[in-house]
C-alpha cells in the first residue's frame, strides 16, 4: 500500500514536471517568434526588401529571374499605416550617384516596379542626340558626354532620337542598360523621388553571379 501511494505520488509528480517542461517550451517559442518579429518587420519595413529582375531591360548586368536584395533605408518614404502625422514618416534623405541601380515604383502604374539605371541627377538637364548621353549642370554649363563604359559595351547607342529633358529638384532621369527594350525616362518622363524604393545592393542568385553591387 505505502509502495503503491508512492508510485501514484510519483506519477503525479512527473506529469506535473512534463507539464511545466512542455509549458516552458511553448513560452520560449512564442519568445523566439516575437523576437523575430520585432527584429524582422523594421529590417522588411525600413532597411532591405528582395525583388526577382522580371523581363531584359537590364541586360546584359541584370538577368531575368536574378533575386536582388534592395537597401531601402534613407532612400524611399515610409509611413506608418494611414497616419498622416510627419512624425510618424521616414523620409529619403540618401543622394544617388550617377550609375546607381535602383528599384522604384513606375510612375504611370504605382503598383509595378521597374528596375533602372540613375542617368541624371536633380536639377539637371539630360540631352540624348546622336546615340549619346549628354549631361548639363553648374560644373558643365556647355555639358559633356557622359561616360557609360563602366556598365555598357563602347558600341552601345541610346536609341531615342534627340531629346532634352530638365530635371527638377526631386527629380530623376533612369534608363535601362539595355537600351532598344527598355521602357523608361525617354518614354515616360522623369522619374519622381518619392515613387523610390532603394538601390540595388547584393545580387543573392544565381549564386554564381553572388555578389555586393
């Protein structure tokens, strides 16, 4: 009788520790996926977001079905919700250089995202004539060719005719590298700061093609 109260005894005792053990499991769970939360969603939210290349506008640098990661921080204007207070806002604040790659929202359809190349910068103004880029602004008043041999072939031409387009102060002018199919500035305009998302930072596939841009 003593030894049977004992072995019931006991085996209260252990569904009670199997109890606490599987309790103190779930908590350190639910710890670990609010922690991941409150680390995740401000890093998806403000600092980086991936995007797969869709289409040839970009080649021959970018290839249709590449996954870039994309630095948003100081770049693209955030809110919080439908809070209209400026306090609650993140706003651009990084100046792109020429050359950069951005992703952004296409200004005729906010809901799609085109890829491109930063041609012109605010304020100035972007001449296209005999197949060449030119840039005026304060340092070049009579303005100069602008040299593209970093990310184009020297027997590439900007296909568009002649153009001239002056840029405001929060403006862009972008360009695919793959200039006859790229649908960009030459057609549509200007590009507008506020519809930025971010540069293109690190090209995480294919893998052999792994690299920081």
């Amino acid at each position: 009788m003593n030894t049977s109260s004992f072995s019931q005894s006991g085996g209260n005792d252990s569904e009670q520790e199997v109890y606490q053990g599987f309790g103190a499991f779930f908590l350190e769970i639910i710890k670990v996926f609010i922690l991941a939360l409150v680390i995740i969603v401000p890093v998806r939210v403000f600092l980086f977001q991936p995007f797969f290349v869709q289409g040839a506008s970009m080649e021959p640098n970018f290839h249709n079905g590449e996954y870039l990661i994309i630095n948003e921080f100081g770049y693209k204007q955030t809110s919080f919700g439908d809070v209209n207070d400026p306090s609650f806002s993140v706003t651009s604040w990084k100046d792109l250089e020429r050359g950069d790659v951005v992703v952004f929202r296409y200004p005729n359809e906010p809901s799609q995202f085109f890829i491109k190349r930063v041609i012109g910068l605010p304020g100035e103004t972007v001449k296209i004539a005999r197949g060449q880029v030119h840039i005026i602004n304060e340092r070049f008043p009579d303005g100069i060719v602008l040299d593209e041999t970093d990310y184009l072939d020297s027997d590439v031409e900007t296909i568009s005719g002649t153009m001239t387009t002056t840029l405001s102060d929060d403006e862009y002018f972008v360009m695919g590298d793959n200039r006859g199919a790229s649908h960009d500035s030459r057609t549509w305009g200007p590009l507008p700061k506020n519809m930025m998302i971010g540069r293109v930072l690190v090209r995480a596939w294919p893998l052999n093609r792994l690299g920081v841009l």
